[in-house]
C-alpha cells in the first residue's frame, strides 16, 4: 500500500491502530478458552499483552509523520498543567466509579502475582508503558481526532483541532464510555478529555492527560491489588 493511499484517506492510519488493538483484544479473547489448561492458560494476558501493545506501537511508528495533528503549535505552559490536573481529576472519579449498574459486560481480571518474580515486573513494566505510553496516544488519535472530527464533516481533516458541536461532543463522549467495562467512568473520562481538547486545541494535551490518568491507575493497581481495573 503506498503512501498516496494514506493521503488520500487520512482516516486509515487514524483508525487502524485502533482497530489493530480491538481485533487483538477479541481474537485473544475467543483463544483463550480453547488453550489447554497450564501456565500459558493461567497467564495468558502475560503473553498476549506485549504482542498486542508491540503491533500497535509498531504501527504508530509506521504512521506518525502522517499525523499533521500531533504539531507544538500554540501549546503552551499552561495546557500542561490542565492537562496533568485533568489526568488526575479523571483518575480519582474512575477509581470511585466501579458502581454494579455501570458495568457493561464481564471483566476477568488476571492477578499477575501468580508469575515468578522476574517475569511479573517484566510484566508490570510492559503493561505500565503500553497503558501509559502506547494507549493514549492510538486512543486520543482516533477519539479526539478522527471521531470527533469526523462526526461534524465527513473530510475530518478539514475540520480544525477541537471544533465544537453538540453532536459531536454528546456522541464522542457516549462511544467513548462504550468501549470501557465501567461505561459511566468511561463516558465521564470522554467528556473530560473532550473538553480539554476544545480548551487547548491540541491533541498532545489530552494524550498529556490520558496517560496520567492510565499510570496513575496502574500504579494505583499494583499497590492496591484491585486488578478488576486493568
């Protein structure tokens, strides 16, 4: 595929990470029950997890000159700071959201305690990086660029950073729930990013922010033992 068809379709490498990580997610969902019971059963997530976070890095990277939208332009000082309160403000309400009726689906949650010693901070440290490093920026890519932008006017890319509609902003921040287990603290976090982003104009400050949000609660995991949040 050469590069004129990413031009010509600037949603593709908008959308495709994104889609790369739902698909691994899935696929490994529908494997793990048909893996013979052992070590690799037990510890699945512990397997499957690098290799779906590695992909996705590795096609952000394939991507990134692609992004016209991850430019310095206008951010400033203070949208760093707004976005590190807003990190934090999100993961204090998410924390405080695991309420029974807000829940959408099940959540196995996978206690990496059981593994050795060395392979369980390995793990830690690849699970850390990608929630905090990896996932906000292919998330914030297709939420607060792609679907945000998308959901005012089909050519997206004419539509600049942190437009504001109603619809847009209602639907974002509705999808955006639907894809977490806690869909309430996951349209809460919606709303939150989305109205950073229209503060800012900037894609790096809800990027800035979400990883807060996502390493403050793995931290938060890891220290408490509440693993049904990972």
């Amino acid at each position: 595929m050469n590069k004129q068809f990413y031009l010509k379709n600037p949603w593709f490498s908008r959308v495709l990470p994104f889609a790369a990580y739902m698909l691994f997610t899935v696929a490994f969902d529908l494997l793990k029950p048909i893996v013979p019971a052992g070590v690799l059963a037990d510890n699945f997530t512990a397997f499957t997890y690098p290799v779906k976070i590695t992909a996705v890095a590795a096609l952000l990277l394939y991507f990134w000159k692609t992004y016209d939208e991850l430019s310095l332009d206008g951010f400033k000082i203070l949208h760093i700071f707004g976005a590190l309160a807003t990190g934090v403000i999100v993961f204090i309400f998410w924390i405080n959201m695991d309420w029974s009726f807000a829940t959408l689906g099940s959540s196995e949650s996978y206690d990496p305690r059981i593994l050795p010693e060395n392979p369980y901070y390995a793990f830690l440290a690849v699970r850390l990086v990608g929630t905090a490093f990896v996932v906000p920026v292919f998330e914030e890519l297709f939420w607060r660029s792609f679907v945000l932008r998308y959901i005012i006017h089909q050519d997206f890319i004419a539509v600049r950073i942190g437009t504001f509609t109603w619809m847009s902003f209602l639907i974002s921040s509705l999808l955006f729930g639907s894809e977490h287990y806690l869909w309430l603290a996951g349209i809460m976090a919606g709303i939150f990013y989305n109205l950073l982003l229209y503060w800012s104009r900037n894609i790096y400050a809800c990027i800035i922010a979400h990883g807060v949000t996502n390493l403050l609660l793995g931290i938060y995991v890891i220290r408490t033992g509440n693993w049904q949040f990972w």
